[in-house]
C-alpha cells in the first residue's frame, strides 16, 4: 500500500514565537485598529494569513547562501549565480534582478506599451494593471466567463479566453497589442492554474500575429504541480520540465522573487529581446540600480538563486498545494462556501454565501474577516467591496498560506476557528465606514460596526 500521509517535508531548526491574546484583549485591539486588520500590530495575529509574499520561511541552504552573498557594486558573482538558475529554469536571455515584481513589471511596459495600446492578460493582478495603465495603455482581462463563478469546478480555471483574444486582436488590430501576457498561477482568480495546452494555444495566436508572449511567473512552480496532477501527458515530467516548456512558448516573463522565489524580498525580468533589454536595463540604471543587482543586496540574489530551484522540488510541492487544499476541503465539507478548487496559496470564503443576510454596502467580508480574528487571532483579507469599491465581482476573503512557515496543527486550527464562526454565522454583524481614503482605500479605511 502507498503511504497516504502527505507530511512537511522539512524539520524545524528556528522557531519564531507566536503571541496569544484573549477575547477581551482582541476586541480592544479591533475597535483600536478600526475594525481594519492592516492596522494591527503583527504581534497581536497568531495566525497571519494577509499573504504569501514574502512572508515564507527559508531554508538552511539559503541561510548559507545569504553568508556568501557578495556585495560588490558591479561584476558580482551572486549575480552570476543568480542568473544561472534564472536561465536554467526561464532559458530567457537576458536576465535583470528588481527589488520586486512591480519594477519589473513597470520597466517592462515603460518600454513596450504606449497610450491607446492594449495589453491582455488572464487576469491582471493589481499592481500589473497599474503600471500597464500608468502609461495609457488598458488592461483587459479574458479569463473565461465560467471561472468567475465561485462554485464551478474546473481543472484550470486560470487559462485565457483564447477566441475571446483572436476576436480582440481582429477588432484592434495586432498593431495596438504590444504583448499578451499570462498570468501563472492567476492569482487575482483564485489562485487558479493555467494549463499546458491553454498557454501553447496562447502561445500559438501570439506567434501567427508576431506579439511577444511574456509570463507573469510569481507562481510558475506552484502552476507547473497543477499541470503534472490534472493533464495526463504531463504526469510523468518533472515539476522543472514542465516549467522549462512553458517558459519556452514566451518571449520573457516578470517575477516577485517574494512567492515562488522562496525569499523574503526580490524579482526579475527577463527578456529574449536584445533591442528591448538595451532600453530596460537603462531604466533599471535610472531607478533601481545597476544591472548586476537591481536594487537588492548581493544576499539577496544568492537567497532567490537557491529558492527557485527549491520551489520546484516535488516534495515540497506535493506538501505545499496538499495543505492549502486540506484547510478548503475540511471548511467545504461543513458548508463553508469557498472558491473551487482550492488554488495554489490560498484559499478563498465566499463571503456573500457566508453572510447573505449583510448586505453589500455593509462589507460582508470586512466583517468576516473581523470575525476570524475576533474568535482566534486569524488575520485574512477582504477582497470585495471595500478593497475594489463598486467594482467588486465578488465579496471575498482571502486566507493566503506562507510557505514552509505554518504546520498542519496550525492549519487544524484555523480549521476549527472558521467553523466555530460559521456555526454562528447569522448573529455577524454588518459594518460602516468611518474613514476612507480617496484611492487605495482597503489599506488605512476606518469602520464599526452597525446598528
Ligand atoms: C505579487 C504579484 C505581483 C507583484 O509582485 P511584488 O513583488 O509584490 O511587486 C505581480 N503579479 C502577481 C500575479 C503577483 O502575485
């Protein structure tokens, strides 16, 4: 018989403290930080679940390669090191280090997008729609209709509308689409995979019209599992291998070091395009730094060189996708309404389902989020109304898992938390906000509770 236990697969050499509070000392934190857990203090969560950017544990072998890190200005070889693991796994070119996705993803299109352009993409995370429309282009989004339904189940709910790309292109013209991204895994969707077939097919329309296909990577090992699990010809590949072909249908990719980088800081933008990377590299000189560290610490390559090749190891990602599927499948089984399938680093509460009787302008997620604090010292975050304002498609709340940092105990009890707040779901109250700022509003709104 296989074993059917799916364990960390690591043992625990540091420790950090986590702090518990009381009930009565939560509710004070709450109403001090306005109902609004960006305001917490970080030592009053037990279990911080706000993101899985950057908020990872490394490993011994990082640890080391940090002691190593050299910190000359230019011509260092934590830099050589860096993009040696960089092009082992992309096989791109040109490789320049950035402080964090978002620089890579604003020197990209700084130089490729211009005002009445248009850039589609999966689904475009927050900060990549920025800077795309920082320079007047438009982001479109053309993920299939089906995969914004929160109860369908679908193997890759990441992939792109590919007629829905063709007809774009025949209506604009291939002229007005500087690129096509992808976004792997779409993290804006759930954190949903794209499969092999979807990205060849993308690929496929992007070479018949000549526009580069670029990848936004941060989740490309985290992808590269889903493939090897839900697409048969792909079973028998290394997590590697089957990242290694899907880099090689694109032209270059942008990363946060920050998610499947296993660091604490960093990304990249590669680049087959020797014009391209010329002009890039001249910005990057301008903003973040020389072209042989980017703004970061030479330790900082090394940590990112070593994390990568660690986030393709199988044992990891067999562990990593098993524990955030074990928390979506033990709330689900109860009722609990999430987001199907469990993604890849979070899961996400529908809380529209959750608390039908809180109506929308009263932010149903903001306070269920309240609430999984309230009852255990869970920090989440509301994707919903308060976060996109009248733009919300859905009221969320998302429960990000860091990697290689919590244990399945821990994980147990989020579990029961979410359960014990959904037994008493009908006695949640609404909230109003009190302060709003005039963008960005998610990050510093005040709120109370209602009525
Ligand atoms: C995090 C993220 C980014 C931006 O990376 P930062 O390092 O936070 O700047 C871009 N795209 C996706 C899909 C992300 O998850």
């Amino acid at each position: 018989m296989p074993i059917k236990t799916i364990i960390e697969p690591f043992r625990i050499k540091s420790v950090e403290p986590i702090h518990w509070t009381t009930r009565a000392q939560r509710e004070t934190l709450l109403r001090a930080a306005h109902y609004n857990l960006f305001l917490l203090h970080s030592n009053d969560v037990l279990i911080d679940l706000l993101t899985d950017s950057g908020t990872g544990a490394m490993s011994t072998h990082q640890w080391a390669g940090i002691m190593e890190g050299d910190e000359s200005y230019a011509g260092s070889p934590s830099f050589d090191r860096f993009k040696r693991s960089v092009q082992d796994i992309t096989g791109y070119t040109h490789v320049l280090p950035t402080h964090q996705g978002r620089a890579a993803e604003r020197l990209l299109f700084n130089v490729m997008c211009k005002k009445g352009d248009l850039v589609p993409n999966n689904t475009h995370f927050d900060t990549t729609r920025a800077n795309v429309e920082i320079t007047g282009a438009e982001a479109v989004d053309l993920v299939y209709p089906e995969a914004r339904s929160p109860e369908t189940i679908l193997p890759f709910k990441g992939n792109m509308d590919v007629a829905a790309l063709e007809s774009l292109i025949a209506r604009v013209g291939r002229e007005k689409i500087p690129l096509v991204m992808l976004t792997v895994t779409n993290n804006s969707g759930g954190g949903q995979p794209v499969s092999m077939a979807n990205a060849k097919e993308v690929s496929a329309v992007c070479k018949a019209q000549g526009i580069p296909l670029y990848f936004d990577a941060c989740r490309f090992a985290e992808n590269a599992w889903f493939i090897k699990q839900r697409e048969p010809e792909y079973q028998n590949h290394t997590p590697k291998q089957i990242a290694q072909e899907m880099f090689a249908l694109g032209d270059g990719c942008t990363m946060s070091a920050k998610k499947d980088g296993m660091a604490n800081i960093g990304g990249f933008l590669c680049t087959n395009d020797d014009v391209l990377a010329r002009q890039e590299k001249d910005l990057l000189i301008l903003t973040e730094g020389y072209p042989t560290y980017g703004g970061l610490a030479g330790r900082d390559l090394e940590a990112i060189a070593i994390g990568l090749q660690e986030s393709l190891d199988e044992d990891y990602l067999r562990y990593r996708i098993a524990s955030t599927a074990y928390l979506g499948d033990h709330i689900a089984a109860e009722g609990v309404p999430i987001v199907q399938p469990p993604g890849g680093h979070a899961i996400y509460l529908d809380a529209a389902a959750f608390l039908p009787h809180i109506p929308q302008d009263q932010f149903p997620g903001v306070a269920l989020a309240a609430e999984l604090y309230l009852e255990g010292g869970i920090r989440s975050v509301e994707i919903g109304s308060l976060m996109f304002a009248a733009a919300a498609k859905m009221e969320l709340v998302r429960l990000a898992i860091p990697r290689r940092t919590y244990t399945q105990s821990h994980i147990d009890y989020v579990v029961e938390i979410i359960l014990e707040v959904w037994r008493r779901r009908t006695q949640i109250k609404g909230l109003k906000l009190t302060y709003e700022a005039p963008y960005l509003r998610h990050f510093t709104a005040h709120l109370e509770p209602v009525g």
